[in-house]
C-alpha cells in the first residue's frame, strides 16, 4: 500500500511541476495582438491556432490527472487511518482517556471544601465581589 501511495503522490507532483510550466508557456489575451500585425505566429510549430489549443487541452489532462491522484490520495489515507484503528493501531491513534481529578477525600492530608491545588495552611486572597468606585476627587 505504501508503495502506491508514493508512486501517486509522484505522479501528483510531476504533473503539478508540468502544469506550472505549461500555464507559464501559454499567452495572454494580450499577446494575440501582436500576432494580428504580422509577428509570425502562423508558421510556429503548431500553426496559428494550433499552440493554443495543444497548451490548453494539454494542461486540462494535467489538471485531471492531478485532481485524480489527490482524491486517490485522499482514499487511499483515510482507508489506512480506518483500517489502523480497527486493528488497534499505534498508541498515537488511540484517543487519550479522559482525565479526571480526583476527590478531595482521597487525597491523604487535604482539608476538606480546600480548592483543588491550594496550599495547605495558607490564607485566602483574593479581589473582593465589589470594588469601590474611584472618586472624581482621587483622579485629580
């Protein structure tokens, strides 16, 4: 399994690095301008229209091929990861169990009603439900 996975995510990646390529090649719409005033277009490799066409379709094919090796891809690693799981799978796949704290009483030494992680013997701080309000006076 490992080893078609490689040769498509090889695939996917030449023909991503071949659709760059063939976009880069292809012209704008302002370059057919220059074509009009005589620049020789016509005795090119593929004729007048021709590069046009062979440069879109063949970069169309590329995109499919690179559409279908990512969804393969995509297939191909949630089977494994659902397959994985039904086995037993790595410690990595297993979800981890759920935390939870333990009761005051079994605790050896804490005070009961204590907050959890207090130290024991210390007095209580804390910023009081209701602060005075500054005086107009005191900012001045």
């Amino acid at each position: 399994m490992q080893i078609w996975m490689t040769l498509i995510l090889a695939v996917q990646l030449l023909s991503a690095l071949a659709m760059i390529g063939l976009v880069l090649i292809q012209h704008g719409k302002g370059a057919d301008m220059g074509a009009s005033f005589g620049s020789g277009a016509s005795g090119s490799l593929f004729g007048a229209t021709g590069s046009a066409n062979f440069l879109s379709r063949s970069t169309a094919a590329l995109a499919t091929v690179f559409f279908c090796c990512t969804l393969a891809l995509a297939y191909m690693s949630n089977s494994t990861s659902m397959r994985g799981s039904e086995s037993g799978g790595s410690v990595l796949d297993r979800p981890a169990p759920a935390a939870s704290a333990p009761a005051a009483g079994s605790i050896p030494g804490a005070i009961p009603g204590a907050a959890p992680g207090a130290i024991p013997g210390a007095v209580p701080t804390g910023i009081p439900a209701t602060a005075p309000a500054p005086s107009a006076a005191a900012s001045r």
